[in-house]
C-alpha cells in the first residue's frame, strides 16, 4: 500500500534497545522468529555501539513495525485480510479490468456534451503534464512515442474549462490498495465556484468514504465510520463506458446551479460552517478534507444506511 514502506517506531524499544554481545552470533538474530507469518519480511540492523534494531515488514501492505507487540497487534486488526479482498474485488471490476493498461499517474475525466448536453464523454488525463486524449491508442502512443492526438468529439464536448467536467476518477489512488476507486466530484455552487468533494469507494464492501483518513483507518480497523454510505449505482458501472453515452440521470444535478449548497446554520453550528465553507472554497489545496456536506453521495443517490436499518428493525421487535 503505498510506493514506500510505513515504519511504525516504538517508544518502548527505544527506551531499552538490544545490544550486542561480543560471543553473540549474528547469523542467530537474523533467524526469523517462530511468531512471524511466513512471507513476512524481517531486517535486522547493528549499530557501531552494538545496538541491535529489529523490521518487521508485512509483504501486503509495506507496513513495517520494530515490536513484536505490535506486529501482533497488526495481524489481529485483518488489515491485511481486508487489502487482499480489495485487490481480488477490484480484479473483477469492469472499470478496472479494462483499463489495466492505464499507468498510474492517469485519470479518467468525465465531461458533459452533446448538442443537448445529454452526453457524457471520457478523456484519458495525464495528472502531471495535462495532457489530454480520448483512446487507448492516443494513450499508448502518447506513452510510447511521445505524440499527442488531438481530442476531437466533432464538437460535441467542450473541454476548454471545467464548467463541463461531471467527474476525475482515479484507478490508482495513491496510499489505498488495488482495486480502490478515488473519485473527485465537480459541482457548480450559487457563488459561481465550481465545488470539488473526494470519495473513496472500497470495491470489496462497496461503501464510499469521504476522507482518505476514514478508508485508511476502515483498512486498519474494519470499523465502518458514521458517514460512510454505499452508492446505489456504483463507481465501477457508471464509469466503465467508452469514448461516449447518454449523461446519466443522477449525473444532471452536478450541472446546475446549487442555490442551497449547505443547509442552513443554527447558532451552534454556524462557526462549523464557516470553517466548512472556506474548507470548500480551497479544496484544491487540501489533500483530505471533508467537504461532502450539503450533498449526501457523490451521485445525489439515496444512501444505504445499514445500522439504521437495523435500529428500525430492533425497535419493531
């Protein structure tokens, strides 16, 4: 999970570090532990004064941890269970299983067009140069040669602003494993701004997190936070067309003006909402803030919310 390793530094082993006796075989520190899963990763390192440092690293996530205690308490969290179910749910998606060719660092836009804007057309984006196609050919030509295609829709779909632009969705998010859709939502707000809100959908439970912060600790905890909700059509199949289709109902309201972009403040809440509002106005320089209020899903779809569901349930027995 991740480009690099996490390593996750213990206080206590700081405190009282092993040291080196000179009879001591080095050969024998380095013999994994007998409580260490197979497949695991265990790097020993010695100082010049004989201090002894012990990495535990787990080959599903990278993380790594310098304690027994806590590489224990890793393996009873089923952090690694939950990333491997990611990866073979996300192995099966349509939207994925197409695009297995897409690098990293792509994204796929989703614009309106049409002469009645009752289109919707993808663009393939390259997220560091802006550069902009329409095809896996373009793409592959792009990657292997270095040429860029024109985008041509015949005019149906503008792409000189981003008035137009329903969706970013990301196949790769960075730090979330395989299989994991990151999906930037384009909404257009009565102060004339064009509102962005992140999601991130798990393609094993199918829930939709609104922070990064919320999936990642989802992975380490299985714990389902409060405002985390399932779409009723999901990322993969609103997404996994080509070049063009007909605009998705559930996709018109990201077009139109908001005229009540939040709901309206009460005493206690209006220092909140101002904090929210200005959280807004800046998301493109924020890398995991919510700024989901006002708008249930990304889709304005009817969430599913299970342990209300439940609740009704209970109080009727």
């Amino acid at each position: 999970m991740g480009d690099k390793p996490m390593t996750v530094k213990s206080d206590e082993e700081a405190k009282y570090p092993t040291t080196l006796d000179e009879e001591e075989d080095i050969d024998a520190l380095v013999e994994p532990p007998h409580w260490l899963p197979d497949g695991w990763i265990m790097e020993v390192y010695r100082t010049e004064d004989g201090t002894i440092t012990r990495y535990y690293t787990s080959p599903i996530s990278n993380y790594t941890f310098t304690t027994k205690a806590e590489v224990l308490e890793y393996l009873f969290s089923m952090t690694d269970e939950r990333i491997l179910e990611s990866k073979e749910r996300g192995a099966e998606s349509t939207l994925q299983r197409q695009r297995e060719w897409l690098p990293k660092g792509w994204v796929l836009e989703i614009r309106a067009g049409g002469e009645k804007t009752d289109k919707m057309y993808k663009f393939y984006v390259h997220s560091i140069t802006g550069v902009r196609l329409l095809s896996k050919q373009d793409v592959l030509l792009y990657i292997n040669e270095a040429i860029v295609s024109g985008c041509d829709t015949h005019g149906q779909c503008d792409i000189s602003s981003e008035d137009n632009i329903l969706a970013q969705v990301d196949l790769w998010p960075s730090g979330l494993p395989e299989g994991w859709v990151k999906e930037l939502v384009y909404r257009k707000t009565k102060e004339g701004l064009i509102r962005k809100d992140r999601y991130y959908t798990d393609p094993a439970s199918s829930y939709t997190f609104r922070t990064l912060k919320s999936a990642l600790s989802f992975l380490e905890t299985g714990k389902i936070p409060r405002r985390a909700f399932i779409q009723k059509t999901s990322v993969h199949d609103l997404y996994s067309f080509e070049i063009s289709t007909n605009l998705h109902e559930s996709l018109r309201s990201r077009l139109t003006i908001n005229e009540k972009p939040y709901p309206e403040p009460t005493r206690s809440s209006q220092s909140s909402l101002a904090s929210k509002i200005e959280c807004d106005r800046t998301i493109d320089h924020l890398k995991d803030c919510d700024t989901s209020s006002g708008s249930g899903s990304p889709n304005e779809f009817e969430e599913e919310n299970i342990r209300s569901k439940k609740a009704a349930g209970n109080k009727s027995n």
